[in-house]
C-alpha cells in the first residue's frame, strides 16, 4: 500500500499524486538509516517502452540508472536536480561520476 511510503509520515504530496497515476509495478526502497526517508520506484513496461517514476523525499538531485551487472560501470542514468527542474542523461564509464550523454533519451 503506497500510502505507507515514506513512514507515513507528512507523505501527503507523494500520495496525492500517487492516486492520479497508474503504474503496474511498484517498490518502496526505504533509507537504511532513516524509515521517512527513501525512494518509490514505479514502472510500467510494454512493448516498446519502460515508463518509470521515482519519487524521493531530497532536495537536491535524485539519480536512477540501468546496468547489465549492476553498479555504475556501464550504466545509463538519469539524474534529476530540483532547483531548476533539469533531467539529464548519462552514463558512466567508471565508478566515479557519471558523464553527459550525447544521445539524450529519457523523458520528463
């Protein structure tokens, strides 16, 4: 039940917009040290796309990305900064900072 994301506690925001959306898929990823904090992970995946929303409790960026073997060698991510609003794709060739990808193909 979404309603208990984030603890339950002031999730107010993520539940009214939770409730005006539909994703067939969905997973709360709480923070290891702290229960009201964390990520909900959506998606819906059909024959051409994977449509994915992360909702997070931050004010700064928030980060989601795809590898084969897991980490961040490899990986394709999106990375999302809440002060001006920005998406931005990248990847990564290392463990150590993701870079711009010139073929920009996530969508908000």
């Amino acid at each position: 039940d979404y309603t208990s994301y984030f603890n339950g506690q002031n999730n107010q925001p993520y539940v009214a917009w939770r409730g005006t959306v539909t994703y067939s898929k969905s997973i709360f990823l709480p923070s290891p040290s702290d229960p009201n904090y964390g990520s909900a992970v959506h998606w819906t995946i059909d024959d051409t796309h994977i449509y994915l929303a992360v909702a997070a409790r931050a004010t700064g960026w928030v980060g989601f990305g795809f590898a084969e073997n897991g980490g961040m060698r490899g990986a394709d991510f999106a990375l999302f900064t809440a002060s001006n609003n920005e998406l931005r794709d990248g990847y990564a060739l290392d463990d150590l900072f993701p870079r711009t990808d010139d073929c920009n193909n996530w969508n908000l």
